[in-house]
C-alpha cells in the first residue's frame, strides 16, 4: 500500500526512528501507526541482543537533589560513543530516567518503572533500536542525609555527592567543595573505621611483603607498617586526604576550619571512567 510522506513523518516524531526505518514499518505493518511502533520496538529488541557483547563505556552521569536537601540521586545512561553520547536527544532520555530514579530505591525499581507508556526497561530496549548503539543504566545510586550537595564535573563524566551532620547557611557550599574533592580524588572510603577489612589485609600484606625484601628488621616491621598504614589512610580516604583547595591542610580540617560542629557523614560517586 502506498505510504505518505505526512504517516512517516508522524512515526518518526513518535518514534525517533530514521525515516526509512519508519517507512518500512509502516509497509509491514500496512500503515496502522500503533503496529508499526510494534515493528519498530522489536528491531530495537533484536539490535539490544545483537549488541549485548559491545561495551558501553561513554554516556553521561546526572545528578539531582531534592528541593530539601536530604535526598539525592546520581545515574549515569551508558552509550558505545562519545557521537551519541553528546546527542540532545540522548541527554534528554538520561534527564527522565533521572526524573524517575528520584522516586524509586533501587535498580529494579527504575527498570520496572513507567516512562509514559513503557517501563524504562523498554525504554532502553526502544533507544538501543532508534540509536543503533548498545544503551543501558549504568549505575544508580541515592544518599540522604542532613544536607546533601553535589558536583557533576564538566563533560557528565562524574559526579558527586555528599551528605554532612548539619543543614545550617554553610553548608551548600561545603558539601560541594567536598563533593568536587570526591570526583577529583575517588577516595576509598569516608574515614579509616569505613575502609573495608580486605583491602587493609591486602595492603598490609604488601607492605610486609616490600619490607621483607627490603631486609628490615622483623623487631620493626610492624612499626613500620602503622606508619605506611597512616599514609594509606591520608592517600585514600576522604577525611583524611589533603584539600585540593589548600593542600596543608586535609578535607576534614578544612570542613571544622568553616564549622566546628559539622561533619561528613557519607558519599557517593560515579564514573564513567
């Protein structure tokens, strides 16, 4: 049947889909609009299978706190390319799962959610279709807390937030300052106590290790261990590293240098790299 101009426009708007991929829905499916949506999701469908393999390593992360200030999601939307990822379109779909995350809790939540007439599961299904490349939710993550800020580095490519003990006229601009210390120096973990048992087992068996080979004495290593432990910590948690802003003094003397009483209570962070 002969197919109009005005029909493949209008599936195109419906859709985002190329106009020749529309038109050859609409050929298959005789014209009926809905059916030709049904044709289109399940090319979607089998281009996601076809590229299930590829890695999705470009895309952007977004976050958004909540007018309160206790509450606050990061997600990034994972793409093949850096082309697609810089797409209006693109950013306009990581923006409404974005919108969506902020009212679930967890990853299942977000996938089974309803994004207009499809969860987003489908969604991502649909785009993986219209875009041509493999598009999946890479990461989604929520803090709470007294006060939450956060950071989003040029480009989407990380993001950051912190929660501190205290909602009072400073701390908007602390806790961005030490959410731009989290994205520039991905620390492990918030203080020593929050470092996870393995990994101070594993850093401290190399440290032995290197000493070892080194001939010190055995009456000394262990003092020296504490000491290259106390260096770890100052290296990879977030407290205790130095202030990207004034390196003499670390993150945590520079939040009491601001407010005596406040403190960092949590954080999270995501990266595309």
């Amino acid at each position: 049947m002969k197919i109009t101009a005005t029909e493949v426009n209008d599936l195109r708007k419906s859709t985002g889909a190329g106009m020749m991929d529309c038109k050859k829905a609409l050929v298959e499916a005789n014209g009926n609009h809905e059916k030709a949506i049904e044709i289109l999701r399940k090319k979607g469908q089998k281009v996601a299978a076809n590229r299930a393999e590829r890695e999705s390593t470009e895309g952007v992360v977004l976050l958004k706190i909540n007018e309160q200030k206790s509450e606050g999601v990061i997600v990034s939307l994972n793409c093949e390319t850096d082309f697609v990822a810089k797409n209006k379109d693109f950013l306009n779909f990581a923006s409404e799962i974005l919108n969506v995350a902020e009212n679930v809790s967890s990853m299942e939540s977000l996938l089974n959610s309803k994004n207009g007439d499809l969860s987003i599961s489908d969604k991502l299904i649909e785009q993986t279709g219209i875009i041509g490349e493999k598009i999946e939710i890479g990461n989604f993550k929520k803090l709470s807390g007294k006060h939450i800020g956060g950071y989003v580095h040029a480009g989407n490519k990380i993001a950051a937030m912190v929660a501190l003990s205290d909602s009072n006229p400073v701390a908007e601009e602390v806790s961005k300052n030490v959410a731009m210390q989290v994205a520039a120096m991905n620390p492990l973990a918030l203080n020593e106590n929050s470092v996870d048992s393995s990994i101070v087992e594993k850093e401290t068996e190399i440290i032995k290790e290197q000493l070892v080979k080194e001939g010190r004495p055995e009456n000394i290593i262990d003092n020296i261990i504490v000491g290259k432990l106390k260096r770890f910590y100052k290296d990879n948690t977030l407290v205790r590293q130095s202030y990207i802003k004034d390196s003499k003094v670390s993150v945590e003397d520079y939040v009491k240098s601001i407010d005596k009483n406040l403190s960092i209570t949590s954080f999270i962070r995501v990266s595309l790299v």
